[in-house]
C-alpha cells in the first residue's frame, strides 16, 4: 500500500528495487543528459583481479575456457611492474612484460567494432550482431567511448569467423571489425 505523508512516498520495499537516475555528463562541446537504471539492492564488488581478468559474472567464469590465471592464483604487482612518469606534462604508464603478457593474453580472443556512419546503441547492436554472425558460444559486448565497441568472444572459431567473413551490414551501414 502506498501512503503520503507531506512530500514523501513511502513504496514498499519489493517496489524498490531499481531506480532511473539522470546523470549529467560534460563533455568538450557541452552538456548532455544521459538515463541511467541504477539498483538500489547493494552488490558484492568485484575485485581488481576479477576486473582485469573480464571475471564479473558467475555465468561468464563457468563458460570461459580462456583463464589467463589460475582461480587460486593471485595477480601481483612486484616493485617494476608499474613504472609512471610524466613526459611533457602528460602521465605515462608503463607496465613489465610480465603485466602487458597477462594483458595481452586477455584480450587475444577481443575485437574492436564501429558502425560507420551512424551512432548505434548498446542493445541494437548486440542484437543486431548475434543474428548476424550467429556464435556458438556467448560473447561479450562492451560500449566505450565515440561509437567503438569491444567484442570478447569464447572461441577463437567465433573470433575467426567474425574478422574473416563479411562484409558485415547493420541497418544498411558497414560495420568495421578489427581485432
């Protein structure tokens, strides 16, 4: 049952599980607004190993054959391994080869994608690629910034198929992928 009491609601607490926040995100030319689903319910976070080793769900860790570490096995920094410096006023970071192989090894099975011509959704794309390439295995989409998208595929026949056939159409625009 929902009440009012002044200018407060009071919802019960199985309605109260996602709320839709407006954050408002500056860029170099302006404002804009962007919607966001945000859960009220906390969550466990995960660590900065699972973070680097693309490990955030349980679902992901039981697919995934492509363990760059051990699950026992902890990631960590020796005294070299993370060499910062400033060079003309712009921080640089430099890891070990024993960091950037871990690194690299991660994203061995990761392809890079950008729909020319138009700006697309992270839904639409998703949805639009699986129907196109088909994979026999999950794969994983990730949006970053001005249109690029990173695809994390399980097997490398997925990861094959997608870079060597083609040309891939979405909503009559090219997709570019590249590895």
């Amino acid at each position: 049952m929902d009440t009012m009491e002044g200018d407060v609601a009071h919802f019960p607490a199985k309605d109260c599980n996602t709320k839709k926040v407006r954050f408002k995100d500056k860029g170099g030319d302006g404002e804009s607004d962007s919607d966001r689903v945000v859960d009220r319910v906390p969550l466990v976070s995960a660590s900065w190993r699972d973070m680097v080793l693309g490990k955030g769900s349980i679902d992901w860790e039981k697919e995934s054959d492509l363990a760059v570490l051990e699950e026992n096995e902890d990631l960590e920094f020796l005294k070299g391994d993370v060499l910062k410096s400033t060079i003309d006023g712009i921080l640089s970071i430099n890891f070990s080869d024993h960091i950037q192989q871990i690194l690299v090894k991660d994203m061995e099975l990761t392809v890079v994608v950008k729909l020319l011509g138009w700006n697309i959704g992270y839904a639409a794309l998703y949805n639009q690629v699986s129907s196109l390439w088909k994979p026999s295995r999950p794969f994983r989409l990730m949006d970053i910034e001005n249109g690029y998208f990173l695809v994390k595929f399980q097997c490398v026949e997925d990861f094959d198929k997608v870079l060597s056939q083609g040309p891939w159409i979405v909503y009559g625009q090219y997709l570019t992928v590249q590895p």
